[in-house]
C-alpha cells in the first residue's frame, strides 16, 4: 500500500518496507484472486476462500459477458453466488496481522525517537539518509493509526508525540509538512494524544507557521489547531498564546488563503469563543460577536464584565453602529436601573459607541439614551461618584455632535416632549454645572453648549438661556482658565454667541481681550491650535461699528499684532497644514476690516494702515481660488480704504499763468495739449491729486497691483455678498466727490463695465439690483456710454423693472438713468427752454 505523501516531497514511501521482519503468512491468508492478504474472508458453493471484494467483482464480470458464474480455481459452474463469511479464518488473520503491526509500529516508533535525536533543528541540512528514513517511519505511523485509532494510544506510550513536535523545528521543509500532518492524525478524537501535545511549547510552534510564508504550512498548521481546539484545557491553552487570536482571524477573513484553510480557522475561532479569556481578545481583532453575545444572554454579572470590555475598545465607527444597534437598548437599561459598578461599566461603553456619528444617532433614536443619561447621572442630586458625571458628560458631547435635531427628542422619563435639552431649565441647569463642577465636566458641557450653538436651528434656544441666566460674565471667566480644553471650548462656545448678542459680549469682554490676543499670538506647538482660531474667530465676530472695542484693541496692538500674521498666511509662511488653517485666515481677515472701519475716527487709524500696507495686503487677498469669506472681507476693507482716497490725495498747487512773451502770438497759438498734460504728470485722475495705492489708497493706482482688475473678477464670483462687495468697492471711483468721467474709464480700461451692467440685468438679489441701479447710473452720464447701451434692450428693462419695483431711493435712481437713455423725458430742460 503507498503511504500518503507530501506534496512536491518527491518521496514514494511503500509499507512493505516495514516488513523485513515480518511473521510469515499462511498461503490460507492470501487470496487466490488479489495474491494479498485477506481482511474479509468469505467461502463460496465449491469450499474456495476469497476477498470478498475480490470474488464478488468475479461474479460481475462473468455476468457482464454472458456466463454463468464459475469459481475462479475450478472453473466449476456455481448453482449460487451466496458468498459466506470465513469467520474463523478473519479471526486468525486479524490476530496474525495485529502481532505483525504490533511489531512493526514498535520499529517505527523506535526509528523515530532515534532519528528524531539525531535530526538537526533549524537551517541546518542534515544527513538526508536520516531524513528519509524519519519520513518513512511518520508515514507508516500515520497509516497504521488512521487504521486503527487504538494504535494511538500506543504511539503516545512509545514516547513518539514528542519526538514528532521536535520535527516541526526541522529545517527540512518536507519533513516540517509530514510532522504536522502526522500530528493531525494523532490528535484526532483522542483528548489524552491532545494533552500530551500541550505540554511545552508545541502550541506555541504550530502557531508559528499560521505567519509562514508556504500556503500548505499553514493550512497544515491551522487544520491542526483547530483538531486541538476541540479539547477545552488546549483551546484555552491556544487563546493564552501571544498573537495566535490575531493571526486566526487575518487567515478566516484573507482573500488569498485557501477555501480549506480559511473554514479551518472560522471553525477554530467559534471554539476559542467558547471561553470568557478569549472574548476581549476576539473584539480587539474585530470578532464582537462573542462578546455582544454574553452581554445580550449572559447573566447579569457577565453583562458587567462585557460592557467594561466595550469601554476598553478600539472599535472602528462601523462596530460601533453594530454595538448600538443591538446593544444600545440593553446598556440605556442598565445605565437606568443598575448599580454605581455595572453604571461605571455602561457609562465606559456608552462613551466609546457615542463617539461616531451614527451610533450616536441609533442611541439618541433606538436607546432612547438622553433621559437616564441626563436625568439620572448628570442632573443627579444625590451622592453620585464625579467620575459617572464625567463619563455622562463626555457621552452627552459626543451624541450633541452628531448632528441630530435635539428638538424634539425629548429628555423626560415619559417621553412627553415637554422638555428637550434645549428648554430653558434644562440649558440653566447645564450652565450651573459649567460653574460648579470640575474642568473635566465643565469643559465637556461648554462642548455641548458650542455644539448646540453651531446649528442655526437651535442656536436662539441656547442664546435666550443665557441670556434669562445672565451666564455671560462667567462664560467669558473661562477665557482665563489654566486648564486649556476647557479655555477653548469657553472661546469656541463665545464666537459662536458672538453673531447673536455681540454687543453684550462687547461690552463684558474688558480685560479678557488681552487673553484672546496671548492666545492669538502664541507660537506654542508650530503650528496653528484650535484655540488661535477659535480665539480671532470670535474677536472677527464682534460687530465692527463698535467704536469703543475698536478702540481697545488698537490700544492693545491687536492690529499691529495681526497685520504681519494675515502678510505670513496670505504668502503662505504660516504651514499649519491643518484644519484650523482657514478659519483663522478668515478670522484674522475679518479683524482687520474692523481697523477699515474705523478709519473716520481719527488719524491714527489712517497711519496704521499706510504702515501696515493694508490697502495693498487686501488687494493681493482677492486671488481667483481664494477663500469666499477672505474675498468678502478683502473687498468691503478696500471699499472702506477706498472712500478716504478723496481726502487723502495731495491735490498740486495751480499752475501759474505764462508770461506774455513774444513767442506766443496768433500765429503759433496757444501751448499744445501734450505740453499741458506733462505739467500735471502723476495726478490721479480720478482724485485730481497725487496718489498712490499704500498711501492714500487710490484703487486707480496700479502701484504694482491691480486693485480694480481683482474687483472685476470678483463681480463673476457665485456668492452674491462677495459680488455685492466688489460692486460697492469699485463704485467708489465713480462716487460723489472724485471726477466719475475718470473713473468710468478705469473701470472701461479693466473690462469692468459689462460686468456692471450684466450684475443689473441679472438682478440677483434685491441689494445686488441696489447697487448695479446706481453704478449704472452713474456710468451712463458719460454720453459716449449711455448712447451705446441705449440700443441694448435688457439694460432698459432691468431700469425699467427697478424703477417699478425697486426702493424709494432705487426708484429714483433708475429713473435718472432712464432719462439718460432718453427713455423718460427730461421735462426741467423743456421748461428751462421754454423760460429762455
């Protein structure tokens, strides 16, 4: 009989090899058809012994071609094909081929604990006589134990499971191959051969090759441990090995390994998941079930210990989904009617499922958390451990940055929808605990109030509560506090308030806007911190026509402080690289419109921005891929800039008249025309006087820039305020004041009257139809213009539309514009005929 082989081992390995020794066989033992010893002796009609396969196959045939049966020895015909077992002779057989197997397997044994010393371990090469001959012994120790299971037995007594595990050490890769299968075949259904294997580090071995690089090493190996794991003293010895969990399930979950292989470790890892030790391991490696089944089923105790695994967990957001969808309503019971240890344990849990948006929302929607969350721990008034409240807290932020509308999900007991955590009572409660608790929970529930307050659906609730609870003082307190988390949620919180009650804010900030610029200014870390930004987001959210604060933070050199900081983000100095990066941008853009607006209020302001280079820093600011606030901020500062260009700009003193002389007659006629423009070289023409970009902040000036190229390009921008601002900015060269010929010719040179013109015929919003009406009319006073567009009818049109629908003020606008088109008659003019 060939003995079972290793793949691509080369090897042919015969059983008769083994008996050399062999006790000789009665010619009765051999049957006369196969020439082999019998195992099923049967006698026929003619007293003949045959293999009972053997002779049955003999009468097939000869009734396959037409004869009657005969016995195969005396060609007799037979009357009857009754094949009757030889009892007798079975029986003799099987004790003969017993003593010989007895025989045979006590050599194989001693080959193999003989070999097995003298085989070298590791890389070594080895004799590959000696090799050979241990593989030949494994094969016929697995023959003879696959044939006979109490032969198992006898290899254990014989010392070979030992021998064998040694092998796997081996540096010979066929012999590591035949070793694992042998022990598969020793282990199977026979728990004493699997204690055996256990002692050492044998287990440690096998799990080894589940990480080798040879696929058939490792289906051997886990085709083995999942045979062991079957016996419970050696499944809990495999869970205890380092890493044997992990790599189990990269196998049962890997596309590359073999179907075989594969099903071999999921059935391994069920029976590891039989055992509590193994559970927090399995769920470390992504395998929650186990675990969600004994918090689901087990007994009270048992659901303790799950969830205080849960809370210890890295769990990804999809597992975290699954764990509330199924055990959120369990946990929220227990978190209701459990003990402070089994609260502690739930709250650990709850905190690590709330953490991703949508197992926040199944345990807000399925749970029905937000009653004992809040009710129960937070808001409780008896003897509660600080560490509950904290965990309450930290669970609260997570579920309020879901997202979800808190509007109508309730926090009573009885589901009513009475109170949510937007009432009134239930915010005063939460801004008394900011108060009187630790920073550990204080900082958590100012988290809650600034998310709360970054929806514009809930943002008035929380605005009126602090505004009946007269909260502001100690909320802008905060803004002082060593502990830094709860600093910037305080500032975080603010700026979100700011839009909303920014004078009340205005008004108490005081001296904690020096704190707001020691945080703005830090350099601490490299990089820009949530707290910079969240800082000069609210100082750019505090209303710019407040004249006081404007004044404070001049004097504080918050100006000065940010003006280089906006130069290092507009050239990119600043490499934050970070999600904080914009809104500081938009916040520090924002306070620097505030000096803009400031400008009338005294000579200082006009200073600091020449020193400052603020008209062209805002100029450089309008890039085509910029940000939409920073373009909004940019234009409206320029338009504030722009304005004061009219009293800045150093008007030349009058030319003197020239003196008579004898050049000048009749004949060479007054001085020519090029002559008179060189004697006002560099006066704007727009301002009438010399100007310049960073100094009087002259948009006509190129100075190196293009201010009004910018703004044109801006008036095709998809934000409608960002158009309205660009509009309002380059209106200024065609305001009262400034000579509006000149400065429609600006806007001629830089393409800009389409846009204009288009912005009215479009009418996007009814402050963007304001300002095209009157920039409109004021480009058509120029004759050469108005003459043009009056053959365009959409233009009419829109000034038709304005001046029936638009304001008072629009109205008349448009209707002044109209006359220029000659679309309404000019009657003053006709009357003024008529006097003269």
């Amino acid at each position: 009989m060939a003995a079972e082989g290793v793949e691509g081992d080369g090897l042919e390995l015969s059983e008769e090899q083994w008996k050399e020794e062999e006790e000789g066989a009665f010619e009765a033992f051999v049957c006369p058809l196969t020439k082999q010893v019998m195992r099923d002796p049967v006698t026929i009609e003619t007293g003949q012994t045959f293999e009972r396969e053997a002779i049955l196959k003999w009468f097939r045939e000869c009734r396959d071609n037409g004869r009657r049966p005969t016995c195969p020895l005396t060609q007799r015909e037979l009357h009857t094909t009754e094949a009757t077992p030889s009892v007798a002779l079975r029986s003799v057989i099987q004790e003969w081929r017993a003593r010989n197997e007895e025989k045979e397997m006590d050599r194989a044994c001693a080959s193999l604990v003989g070999t097995g010393l003298k085989l070298p371990r590791g890389g070594g090469g080895g004799d590959e006589e000696q090799k050979d001959a241990a593989l030949r012994a494994l094969v016929y120790v697995s023959q003879i134990c696959q044939r006979s299971a109490a032969r198992k037995d006898l290899v254990r007594r014989r010392g070979v499971l030992p021998t064998v595990a040694e092998m796997l050490k081996s540096g010979s890769r066929r012999l590591r191959l035949k070793s694992l299968q042998v022990l598969r075949v020793l282990v199977e259904d026979n728990d004493d051969n699997k204690e055996e294997l256990e002692k050492g580090d044998t287990i440690r071995t096998i799990i080894k090759f589940l990480s080798n690089e040879h696929a058939q090493e490792r289906e051997l190996a886990v085709s083995l441990l999942q045979e062991l794991s079957g016996h419970e003293p050696t499944c809990e010895r495999i869970g205890a090995v380092y890493g044997a969990i992990l790599l189990l399930v990269g196998m049962a979950s890997s596309k590359s390994e073999s179907a075989v292989a594969v099903e071999k470790a999921e059935s391994t890892l069920r029976n590891l998941d039989r055992f509590d030790a193994n559970v927090k391991q399995l769920a470390d490696n992504g395998r929650l079930q186990p675990l969600l089944t004994r918090l689901l089923q087990g007994e009270p105790e048992m659901q303790v210990v799950m969830a205080d695994y849960l809370g210890e967990l890295a769990l990804t957001n999809d597992d975290k989904a699954v764990v509330a969808e199924q055990a959120g309503p369990l946990l929220v019971g227990i978190l209701r009617n459990g003990d402070t240890p089994a609260r502690e344990a739930t709250l650990k849990a709850l905190k690590e499922i709330s953490s991703s948006e949508a197992s926040a929302k199944l345990l807000l929607q399925r749970a029905r958390i937000l009653p004992p969350l809040v009710n129960d721990v937070l808001f409780s008034n008896g003897y509660l451990q600080t560490r509950l409240k904290e965990l309450a807290a930290t669970i609260l932020a997570n579920l309020v940055a879901s997202g979800a509308d808190f509007r109508s999900i309730p926090i009573d007991d009885d589901g009513s929808g009475r109170r949510t955590l937007l009432s009134e009572d239930v915010v005063h409660s939460l801004l008394h605990l900011i108060s009187n608790t630790g920073t550990a929970i204080g900082s958590k529930l100012l988290s809650v109030l600034a998310s709360l307050t970054r929806s514009p659906s809930t943002v008035a609730n929380v605005v009126a509560a602090v505004k009946s609870s007269g909260a502001i003082i100690s909320l802008i307190q905060f803004i002082e506090a060593t502990h830094q988390e709860i600093r910037v949620e305080s500032v975080k919180l603010l700026r979100n308030l700011a839009p909303h009650m920014g004078a009340e804010l205005a008004d108490a900030l005081g001296g904690s806007l020096s704190s707001l610029l020691r945080a703005i200014s830090s350099d601490e870390g490299g990089g820009v911190t949530e707290e910079q930004a969240a800082a000069v987001g609210l100082l750019g959210d505090l209303p710019e026509g407040d004249n006081s604060l404007t004044r404070q933070l001049f004097d504080l050199g918050a100006f000065r402080t940010l003006a280089p900081k906006l130069s290092e983000l507009r050239r990119g100095t600043i490499r934050g690289g970070n999600r904080y990066m914009t809104p500081l941008t938009e916040g520090v853009v924002k306070v620097m419109y505030r000096a803009t607006c400031a400008l009338e209020e005294g000579p200082e302001y006009i200073e600091f921005a020449r020193e400052a280079g603020l008209a062209p820093l805002f100029v450089a600011l309008l890039r085509a891929n910029g940000l939409d606030t920073v373009q909004l901020y940019s234009a409206m500062a320029l338009e504030k800039l722009s304005l004061q260009s009219k009293h800045l700009t150093a008007v030349p003193p009058p030319q003197p008249p020239p003196s008579p002389s004898w050049l000048e007659c009749a004949c060479f006629g007054r001085k020519p025309a090029s002559a008179a423009a060189s004697a006002t070289a560099g006066v704007c023409r727009v301002h009438g006087g010399f100007c310049s970009l960073r100094e009087t902040f002259c948009l006509a000036q190129t100075d190196g820039n293009k201010a009004v190229e910018r703004l044109v390009a801006c008036l095709d921008h998809l934000d409608g305020r960002v158009v309205e601002a660009a509009l309002a900015a380059l209106s200024t060269l065609v305001c009262d004041g400034v000579d509006a010929r000149e400065g429609v010719v600006v806007l001629g040179e830089a393409d800009g009257l389409k846009p204009v013109v288009d912005i009215l015929v479009e009418s996007r919003t009814e402050a963007l139809q304001r300002r095209a009406v009157w920039a409109v009319e004021r480009i058509l006073r120029v004759e050469e213009i108005a003459r043009e567009v009056a053959a365009d009818q959409t233009v009419a049109s829109a000034l038709v539309e304005a001046y029936r629908n638009g304001d008072p003020r629009t109205r008349q606008t448009a209707e002044r514009a109209l006359r220029h088109l000659d679309r309404i008659p000019n009657f003053s003019a006709a009357f003024q005929s008529k006097r003269s």
